[in-house]
C-alpha cells in the first residue's frame, strides 16, 4: 500500500506529486464514493428532507424523548 500509485493514462511523467497507493484509495476514490451517495441522495429527497435528516444526525440520543 505504500507503493506509488501511477496513473494509467500513460504520462506517468507529468504527473504531479507522488501519491501512494493507500492515499489513492483512501481519499480519492473515498471521496468519489461520498460525493456519489450525496448526489444521490438530494435527487430522491427534498431540500426540507435533507435538512431534517442533517439537523436529525446531530442531536442526541437520550434528547429523542422530548
């Protein structure tokens, strides 16, 4: 996993920084996954949907009582 991770258009030359093969994994097709799933999401809910389930995720459990 610490391998260099190399693109495979050909121009292994002209690429930019040294990126590893865990970081690849780890942060780019991570984010793809996220931005995938958020995208998704917004086309199947409402705004004022969205909003609940944003507002929902950040209280606490033991306040579901009041």
């Amino acid at each position: 996993m610490n391998a260099l991770y190399k693109n495979t258009t050909g121009r292994s030359c002209k690429q930019q920084g040294l990126v590893t093969v865990y970081q690849h994994y780890h942060y780019d097709i991570f984010n793809l996954v996220i931005n995938f799933q958020w995208e998704e999401s917004n086309s199947r809910f409402s705004d004022e949907i969205m909003e609940l389930l944003a507002l929902s995720s950040t209280s606490k459990p033991k306040d579901n009582i009041k």
